[in-house]
C-alpha cells in the first residue's frame, strides 16, 4: 500500500497473470512501470478498478459494455471504453488515446485497489516480449532486480491474460483472445465477435511476444532430434520418447488446466537448453484460441520482436 501510495510499482497477483502495478493517475508511477518493463516504446496499459462506480468515473459504458462488464465482472475481460473527460488517469496509461482499457480483477488485485481508493494500471509483469509470470517466483526471476516487491499469491488460477474486447458502431470485437472463451462472450452480447486485423490500437499484439530463448514448432505430429515436447492430451505425437524433456499442458485435455499450465510450461521447458520447443496441435475452442495465440507469437520470428 505505502509503495503504490508513494509512485512505487508492485507486482501484483491477479487471476489472469501477475500485473506490474502503480497507481493510473500517478505519471511517475506508470513511467516507472514502462522503465521496469523495459517497453521500448510506450504502449497502452490497462486500468484495473475495483467496482463499477470506479469504472464508472473513468470510462463511459454503452449498454453492450454495461451487459458484458454484468456479466464477467470481476474476472478475465477488459474493456475498451471512451474516457470521460478530467477522470484523473495519467495519459501515459493510454499513450494518449481516447480510450481506456478497463477490467475489474478478481481476488487480491480488487481488494488492494478498493483499500488504495484509485485504479491501478497494470500490464503483464515480464519484460518486454517475454512470457507473462504466473507465479511470483517467474516474476521475481525475470523482474526481481528492478523491482522492489512481488506480493506472493501462489500461481495464478487462469494463467492466460484476460480477453480484451471493444464495442464499437454497436458490433463487438475481439482484440486479444484470453482468459475468457470468444464463445461464453458471444452466448452473453448475443452476437458474434469480429476479429481480425485492423491496425488495432494493439501493441500487445506485435508478432513476436512471450518469446522464450528456444525457437518454437507448433502443431508437430512428429518430434526431431534434440527438441523438448510441449504435450496437449493423452495421444502422443510420434518420436515423443526421444524428447529431451517433456510437459503435458493437460493430460485430459482441458483447455482451461493447459491455459494455466501454458506460460510456466514454456519457461521450464525453455530453462532445460533445448534448441526448440516442439508443441503437439491444441484445438481452437474455447480457450484454445488463446492458447493457439499465445503460441503462434511465441513462435514468430524474433526479428519481429519489437
Ligand atoms: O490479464 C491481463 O490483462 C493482464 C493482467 C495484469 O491484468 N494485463 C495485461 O496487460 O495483459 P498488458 O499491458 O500486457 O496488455 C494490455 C493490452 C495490450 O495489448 C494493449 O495494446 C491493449 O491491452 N490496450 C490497452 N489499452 C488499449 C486501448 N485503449 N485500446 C486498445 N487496446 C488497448
Ligand atoms: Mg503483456
């Protein structure tokens, strides 16, 4: 509390992945979570509150948002809203634009920020194009030598970022695939999701983010020489006893328990020194579009990564 009242940043669990936190309406504060992160370049963040009447004072709800934020509220989706004028978030929080993202966490991260009185903007606690922490040993790894405290709350539950999703012309669409199925947000609104490019505001989007060291090969039937084995399931792909290491995202084949497993999975596969990661085909419903996203950046090429 006295560090986030001061301009510190905190990382902090929240259901999703562990956010690196300071307070949105603190410029000093939300400077030092870009310097902590190392982002080359100052992309959006989101505003994480605590009910709707702070949401409320920050961002305008159109009915569709209103509905959805009903629904899902507190949990893994984030809406794109318009600012309201004067509402006290330092512009750095949304590199000037004229929208905010907004979401209302579950658990720890809604009571600190109900106890602080002001929302906090929170990304991903890595750095800068590496795999989000799902558990404070991750963060404290990766972030620990900038940082000054990670508030240790076991692993997170979802594992994946939220669902980031934006109302605009009265039609729904879909920025960021996460923590929350396209499906059980179109069962809510009532219609389908638009996804798609679109120049989108979205830098969380560059093509290569969550890149672990080891080069990434997806959907593999079949595993080479030397590779770890990222599993989904009970079937093996074919040559899998002669990978150097190996996890199963879920031996049932719950998306959700591979969701959670996802980033962790990764980073212990990657710290065994294998040259490539091979991952087994993870079907597109529900969570898997999320997962499938997640991979397909990891896998990118890293020349991309900005
Ligand atoms: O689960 C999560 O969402 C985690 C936890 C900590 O809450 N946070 C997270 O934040 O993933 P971050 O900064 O890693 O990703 C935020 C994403 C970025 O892709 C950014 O481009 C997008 O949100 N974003 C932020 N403001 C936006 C806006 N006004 N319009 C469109 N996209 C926006
Ligand atoms: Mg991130």
């Amino acid at each position: 509390m006295a560090l986030l009242e001061g301009g510190d940043v905190v990382a902090i669990p929240t259901e999703t992945v562990y956010g690196l936190a300071g307070d949105a309406t603190n410029g000093v504060a939300v400077a030092r979570i870009f310097e902590a992160k190392g982002r080359p370049r100052f992309n959006p963040l989101i505003a994480h509150v605590a009910d709707r009447a702070m949401a409320d004072r920050i961002a305008g709800f159109d009915p569709l948002s209103a509905r959805l934020a009903e629904a899902f509220w507190p949990g893994p989706l984030t809406l794109v809203l318009p600012q309201r004028a004067d509402n006290g978030i330092h512009p750095l929080v949304t590199a000037g634009l004229d929208t905010i993202a907004l979401r209302m966490p579950r658990g720890f991260g809604g009571e600190l920020i109900a106890r602080l009185g002001r929302p906090l903007a929170a990304p991903s606690a890595n750095s800068s194009g590496r795999i989000s922490g799902t558990t404070a040993g991750a963060v404290a790894a990766d972030l620990g030598d900038r940082i000054r405290l990670v508030v240790d709350d076991g692993a997170t539950p979802v594992g994946l970022e939220s669902t980031i999703v934006k109302v605009e012309h009265g039609r729904l669409r879909l920025l960021r695939p996460g923590g929350i199925g396209a499906e059980e947000i179109e069962a809510v609104a009532g219609a389908k999701l638009s996804r798609g490019a679109s120049g989108i505001e979205a830098p969380g989007m560059l093509a290569s983010h969550y890149a672990p060291g080891a080069a990434m090969r997806l959907n593999v039937e079949e595993i080479a020489d030397g590779e770890a084995l990222l599993a989904f399931g009970r079937n093996r792909a074919e040559g899998w006893e002669k990978a150097v290491a190996l996890r199963n995202l879920s031996e049932t084949g719950d998306l959700r328990e591979a969701a959670s497993n996802l980033f962790a999975f990764m980073q212990a596969l990657d710290r065994g020194g294998a040259a490539t990661i091979a991952v087994e085909p993870i079907p597109l419903d529900g969570l898997g579009e999320a997962i499938n996203d997640r991979l397909a950046r990891a896998a990118a090429p890293r020349d991309k990564r900005v």
